[in-house]
C-alpha cells in the first residue's frame, strides 16, 4: 500500500511541479507528462501483485471526521480497475506533452498539467477509498479537476458552455450518492465500507440501489443521464477526451459494481432493469453515433454504446445471480468488467487518432476530411484497429467481452424460465443489433476520413504526427491485438475479482469460457493467415505479367472531383431512415436543375431529443439561478464551487452525527 501512495504522491506532485514552473511551457510539460508516467508506472506493481495473487492491502488512520476513519484498501476489484487507469492515463500524458506544444506560448500548459494530475490521482483514490467521506472527497476532485481540463480552451463559447453542462450534470449525480451513504452510515453506525455489507433490508437496498444507479450511472453516461458526453468530449483536448472516455466514466460503472457487493443477494427486477438500461444506452447511442458529422463527437456517443454493453453484462449477471445460477451470473459479470478495459483500450486508442487527424487537418468535420491514409499511414493503421476492436470482431480485444455476454444470455435463455429466459434473449437480440450498426459506424468514419480523396485543402496538406503522439497509438493498437489473442489467458485471470463480487468460485466457469475463446481465436487467426495466403498467391501469379489500369466508368462525367464521394451524411442515410422515429434527423438538401450540374449539396442534423428535451430548459433554468446569484455576479465561480463542496460534505458529516 505505501508503494502505491508513494505513486499518488509521485504524481500529484509532478503537477504541483508542472504549475510552479507554467512559465516555461516545454519544461512544464516534461515534468507533467514524466512525473505522470513514472508514478503510473510504480502504482502499476501493486495493482498487478493484488490482481494476480487475490491479496488485499488494506491502511487505516485514525481521524478527526466522525463516524468512520481514513480508510483505503486495494483489493482485487479495485486492482483490476487501476491499471487501465495508469495504463491510460501514462499513455496519454506521453501524447498530450506533444499534443499540447501548439500552445507553448501561453502559461496554459502548466495549469493543464497540474488537473491532469489531480485527474488521474483523484481516479485512483475513487478505487481505493474506503470510507464515504474521502470516497465523495475524491470523487468532488475528480470532478472539478476534469471540468476544468474541459474548460481548456474557455476563450471558445462552445467550450464553456460544454464545461458548464457537465458541471451540472456531474453534481445532479452526486446529489444522489448523498442520501445513498447516509442510508447505509445511518444503518451501519459508520461510514466505513467494511461495515456496509448486508447491513440494509430489503426495501431500502432497492432505494439505495436506484439512488446507485442514478448516481454513478450519471458519471458513466447512461441513457438518459448521458448528455454531457457529447458536449465535454469533443471541447477536451485529445489525450482528457481519451482519459475521460477510457477511464473517468468507468469510475461509475465502478461505483455500481460496489454498491451491489455492498448489497448482497440481488432482487430479480434490478437485472431486468440494469439490462433494459443496458440496451437502451447501447442502441441508442450507436445510433446517435452514425448521425453525428463531427469525428470526437461520433466517439462520444460510442462512449454511451458501450457503458450499455457493459450495464447490459452487469445486467445478465444480476439476473443470473438473483435467480441462483452461478454460470449465468460469473459470465454477464465477467463480460461486463472485461469490457471495462477493453473498451479503456479501444477508445482510447480512437479518441488518440482522432486527436492525431485533427491536428493534422485542423478539423474534426468527418466531411471535410478524406485521403489521409496516404498522408498518415501510421494513424490511419491504429485508427483501422481501434475500429475493428469497438466493432467486436474478432480476433481482437473488443470480440472477448462481448462473446461472454452472449455465452452467458444464451446459457441461460436455454435452460432458465420464461422470467429469466425473455430478458436475457433481450440481450441478445440488442447486442447483435449494436454490432451491427457499430461495425456500419466506423466503416463510414474510417472510409470517410481515410480513404478515397481529400475533400478539403486541409486533409491535401495534412501530415502524419510527430513520433512521442504515434507511439502512445501504436501501444494501445498492439494492446488490443495481444490481448485479443490471448483471451483463453486473460478470461481465466479474471476469476479472483468476479468471485469477490459474486460470493462464490468463478474460476472452473471461466476457465471453461477460456476454452472457447481459444478455439475462436484459432479459427479467426486460421481465417486470416488463408486470406493472407490468397493475397500472396495473387501477386505472385500476376508477378510476371504486365498488369495495366485505366479509369473507371464515370457516368460521363469528364472531370470527376472528391465530391462525388460518399459524405458521412449519405453513407448513413439508409439506416438513419430506418430508425427516423427515433432520431428525427433533419435533412437538407440542394439539387441542381442543369444537365452538368455544377453544385449540389445534401447534409443532416441530428438533434439529441434527451438534451432538448429534458436537460435543455433544466439547464436554462440553473442558468437564470447562477445569474442571481451575487457570488457568480462579482466573478468568484472558483470560490463558489469550492463553497458547494464544502456544503455537501458538512452535511453528510452533521447528518450521519
């Protein structure tokens, strides 16, 4: 445990660091970005020795906050969610002290560096924090550390108000983990984990589990409690987007998996509807995601797709633990966590490309962009991977976690009731749907932005990025090439943290699981060496003769230009038609009356009826309050949200006393 404080240390104080010195921004990066790596890189060797070895560390101090004691513990669910916190998180400093060198003559650098630490610090302490008080402690630092990191850019409108969106809705989340641990301290006498366990009946364990689900489904970016991802993600700079997106949002999908330790034997009804939620966000947000034009925000709503693949594995295990059988609850619970890293893996990879196009291309417009295979080889070729692992192909990483949520919903929709069994074809029905259309979503995003021709001066002129933002890619793509092939290793590993979640020994099931994957894995590989075969016999046939080309067909087009290309907008027209009921995109379009017509143009807009909706006048009216407010009219918002933090834990304390 000291080893892994002295990380935290490491890291906190690499920012303090990169802040005192802001005033040499190349120096102020080299010491956030190392600092960072190096603290990630020691805190990594206690969270592998728990994981692998199923230990516990525990430290607890003595202090002056009633009902409980500094308190923190690295057991192995924590363990198994730090290291795609260091991991990420390293990886992306590495990138971000390139990436940020465009703004190497303003002060910014060192200020930005120093909440990335505290980011990357508070995550941590999330996972190891044992207590309720430093739990919200670190979870509150967690928050304004990232809403400031999306609040980079604040000279830009659309960034403050992105910032601000997120703000709100992170805090409407932790108003209901309130009244959740004063529940559980009221009844347990403390506010100390260890005495949570078991401690509620079973009427207030359902409150306390929706208040959970609220709270932390919040910050992972439920439907409909999602609308801040698509607006924060595309105003952080690349490498927080990665960081948020791989990793900030799955400190939710953590606190959920906690609560329901804490909770015990699950009632029917609470796997019903995490795996109803589950394929809501999944669906919806893989649809949202092929209607979207701006690249990072495609992403973003792919962030919402997968957190309901894994609520959908969360869900498949309640229900199979709530029922009484074991191999349906170890395999949904297994695919859900799996999908954690993996997904940590895969988008972060994406969010890092689409960092990488564009400071290329100065655009993140999927329309305007095209061709940069040819000028970013590298990219182009990590983007492709990134895009077949979040499409669930195998072999590759994304393929693991979902093929276990298939095991298990098959497994049990054979041999369970109509109850269990109707869900639970629910769920395989919705994760074949989102496969589906994930795979149609980035075939659009990587042919629209890679291949064919550039369809600006921009993507003509752009090139590949310097080596410290490539290799960061070039690690998360070997990443989810390995661990796709070694699925039967890692699937087996994993029996230590389901076990401690569920109660009972998950290791003979996924030990069998592991069986299955291999023989998928040699099939796929088998599959792809006879292509690769094919491709060599080819050109080795058509190596001795003169083999010519000419153009194609034109239509009688004289002179045809990139426009005559697919955009992103009529590329997804077919399947955004299909689902016009619940998208409700707007279409525009401009034909052109001449025989050569010189002009024509056809775009769509896709607005999120949940923002409009729902969020929109809630956030119009928060607006008018603040507006009122005398604090935020003499310009103290720093004083003011320090001022909220201290209200809301002063009244957890004065109540749970």
């Amino acid at each position: 445990m000291l080893l892994l404080l002295l990380a935290l240390g490491i890291i906190v104080i690499s920012g303090c660091g990169a802040l005192t010195v802001c005033t040499r921004p190349r120096l102020s990066s080299c010491i956030g970005a190392g600092g960072t790596v190096l603290g990630c890189a020691v805190g990594m060797i206690p969270a592998l020795e728990v994981l692998l070895q199923g230990t516990i560390q525990s430290l607890r101090c003595a202090w002056s906050m009633p009902c409980g004691s500094f308190f923190i513990e690295l057991d192995p669910l924590s363990a198994f969610f730090l290291l795609p916190v260091f991991l990420l998180s390293a990886l992306a400093a590495v990138y971000g002290g390139q990436y940020l060198m465009k703004y190497k003559d303003t002060k910014r650098l060192g200020v930005a560096w120093f909440f990335y630490t505290l980011l990357v610090a508070s995550m941590a302490m999330v996972c190891l924090a044992r207590n309720a008080v430093l739990f919200l402690i670190a979870w509150e630092i967690m928050a304004l550390a990232s809403f400031f990191l999306v609040a980079f850019e604040n000279e830009k409108a659309e960034v403050r108000r992105a910032s601000w969106i997120y703000m709100v809705a992170t805090h409407l989340g932790t108003a209901c983990l309130l009244p959740m641990f004063l529940i559980f301290g009221a009844h347990a006498g403390s506010l100390d984990f260890d005495r949570f366990a078991h401690s509620l009946p079973q009427p207030l364990a359902s409150i306390c589990f929706i208040l959970a689900l609220i709270g932390f489904g919040t910050k992972a970016g439920i439907i409909p409690f999602h609308v801040w991802l698509p607006e924060a993600h595309p105003a952080a700079p690349s490498h927080v987007s990665a960081l948020m997106s791989g990793i900030m949002i799955k400190t939710g999908i953590y606190g959920i998996v906690r609560m329901l330790a804490f909770l015990g034997m699950p009632a029917l009804w609470w796997g019903w509807l995490v795996l109803a939620i589950g394929i809501i966000s999944g669906v919806l947000g893989v649809l949202f995601a092929l209607a979207q034009h701006d690249l990072k925000g495609l992403l973003a709503y792919h962030s919402v797709e997968n957190i309901g693949i894994i609520m959908m594995g969360l869900g498949v295990g309640l229900i199979g633990w709530s029922a009484g059988v074991p191999s349906v609850a170890i395999l949904g619970m297994a695919g859900g966590l799996l999908h954690v890293v993996n997904h940590a893996m895969f988008k972060g990879l994406l969010f890092l490309g689409a960092g990488s196009v564009f400071q290329a291309a100065h655009t993140r417009e999927i329309d305007h962009l095209g061709g940069l295979i040819k000028k970013m080889p590298y990219t182009g070729a990590c983007f492709l991977i990134g895009a077949v692992a979040i499409s669930g192909l195998p072999p590759l990483n994304g393929f693991l976690s979902e093929f276990l949520i298939y095991l298990g919903s098959l497994r049990g929709a054979i041999s369970m009731g109509a109850d269990v069994a109707v869900p639970l074809i629910g769920a395989v029905a919705g994760l074949a749907l989102i496969g589906g259309l994930a795979a149609a979503c980035f075939t659009k995003a990587f042919g629209i932005v890679f291949l064919g021709e550039p369809r600006s001066q921009a993507a003509a002129n752009a090139h590949e990025s310097r080596p410290l933002m490539v290799a960061p890619m070039l690690l998360l793509a070997a990443g989810c090439l390995v661990a796709g092939f070694l699925g039967m290793y890692i699937v087996p590993a994993m029996s230590e943290v389901v076990s401690g979640i569920l109660g009972f020994d998950a290791g003979h099931e996924l030990k069998i699981a592991g069986g299955y994957l291999g023989s998928v894995t040699i099939a796929s590989i088998a599959l792809l060496l006879v292509v690769a075969c094919l491709t060599l016999l080819r050109r080795f046939l058509l190596s001795g003769k003169e083999v010519g080309s000419g153009a194609t067909w034109d239509c009688g087009y004289a002179a045809p230009s990139s426009r005559m290309q697919y955009s992103a907008s009529s590329f997804a027209q077919p399947i955004t038609d299909l689902f016009k009921m619940v998208l409700r995109t707007e279409k525009r379009l401009q034909l052109s009356e001449q025989y050569f017509p010189a002009a024509g143009a056809f775009k769509t807009h896709t607005l999120d009826a949940g923002f409009e909706k729902i969020y929109r006048p809630l956030f119009e009216g928060a607006k008018c309050l603040f507006a009122r407010c005398a604090v935020l009219q003499h310009g103290s918002m720093h004083l003011y949200v320090l001022y909220i933090v201290i209200t809301l834990l002063g009244l957890l304390v004065w109540l749970v006393r």
